[in-house]
C-alpha cells in the first residue's frame, strides 16, 4: 500500500496571507499544495492564475498540485508549467485531444495528471493510463469548496485499483471534494493514496493544521 499523502487546497486559505497560509502548511506536514485553478467557463467560479501561482512557489520547498479546470485547456498548459506546477490535472471535457495535451505535459517534464467528475466515466481515460501519473476523482461538483461528499465516486477509484493490478501499471489516485476525518477512511480503504482537503485542514480544531494534517494521515 502507497503512503497516504495529503494536498491540502489553499481554496479555503485566507487569500489576504496566502504566502503565510502556504507556509503554515509547509511547517504542518503537508506532502502537496493542491491548487485549484477555475476560469469561470468550465466551471462556475474564478480564482487564481500562473502569476500568483509564480509568486507563492518562490518561498515553498513543497511540490505545487495544480488542478486546471479551464477550457481550453491545453493552450494554458505551458504557462502554469513555467509558473511552477510540479503536477498539473486536467479534465477530458477540456480539451480536444487528450493524448496531445497529455503529451505536452510530458514534454515539458512535469506530471501529467487527469480528473475524473463524478458524472464521469474511467472508460474516457482507459487507454491513457500508463501514460498518466495521477488520477484526480472529484467528490463533489467542480467549482466551489465546501460541498458535500458523495460516496457513489468510490467505486471509480476501486475500479482504478483493479485495472492497476490486472495491467500492472502505476500510478497514483487522488481524491478530492468534501474529504472530512470521517470520510477519508472509506476512500483510503478503496484505494486512494493521496487526499485533497481544504476546509478540514484550515478550519477544524481551531485551525489547528499540522494535528489536522496529521490526523487525516492516520486514520
């Protein structure tokens, strides 16, 4: 089994200190910083672009998770990769060829990652696989923080594990929307290795990140 990872999204960080919030992060354990990306096109909200992203990766030693719901996506891909994206996601819906968009990551040597929505198959991404390094399931809606967990999306990522083992290929599972100290077990026992959390993270036990962090670890 995979260690567990945890990528918290600076989505629910105080955006007035976001250098500090990433920082506290970085001092609390975090193995990732998951950054959500939104253009209010393929998802209903806006929130930060490449030159924000340039400016926090400055002082952080902690890879950078960048998740890019924007459409379309692949002209964009080279900026958030000299931005510092260590590991950018896209979705399937966003572009017009998944294997070129895929490719052009590669090229620019950082991990390709692929989001999956909860309306949205594994078939879409079965022959891309052993090209992928991570796969995003979303559980929840893309677009907003601080929705409701939906369970259904677990039996994706039981079937992501089955298709790793029958093809022996490698690649890690992030889960990401509503992930709580209760819920994370369910996801962890179906195979996810790598948790993306924003409200449990910055807000429970008083803000308490590094025991949060600590906590969606061990559970």
């Amino acid at each position: 089994m995979k260690k567990i990872q945890i990528s918290p999204s600076i989505l629910s960080a105080d955006f007035n200190q976001l250098g500090a919030e990433i920082k506290r992060l970085e001092e609390g354990g975090a193995d990732l910083i998951h950054v959500d990306v939104m253009d209010g096109h393929f998802v209903p909200n806006l929130t930060i672009g490449p030159s924000v992203i340039k400016a926090l990766k400055k002082n952080c030693s902690i890879k950078f998770d960048v998740h890019l719901m924007i459409s379309p996506v692949h002209k964009y891909i080279e900026a958030y990769s000299d931005a510092g994206a260590d590991i950018i996601t896209i979705h399937p819906e966003a572009t017009n060829n998944l294997t070129d968009s895929i490719s052009k990551i590669k090229e620019l040597k950082k991990k390709v990652g692929v989001s999956l929505n909860p309306e949205t198959k594994v078939d879409i991404i079965k022959d891309h696989l052993d090209q992928i390094d991570l796969v995003l399931i979303m559980s929840v809606n893309p677009g907003f923080g601080g929705q409701k967990f939906m369970p259904e999306v677990l039996d994706k990522i039981k079937e992501l594990k089955k298709i790793q083992k029958n093809q022996n290929i490698d690649f890690d599972i992030e889960i990401d929307g509503g992930i709580n100290f209760e819920n994370c077990k369910a996801a962890i026992k179906a195979g996810a290795n790598i948790l993306v959390s924003g409200t449990t993270i910055f807000k429970s036990n008083n803000g308490d990140i590094k025991k949060n962090i600590d906590l969606l670890k061990s559970i």
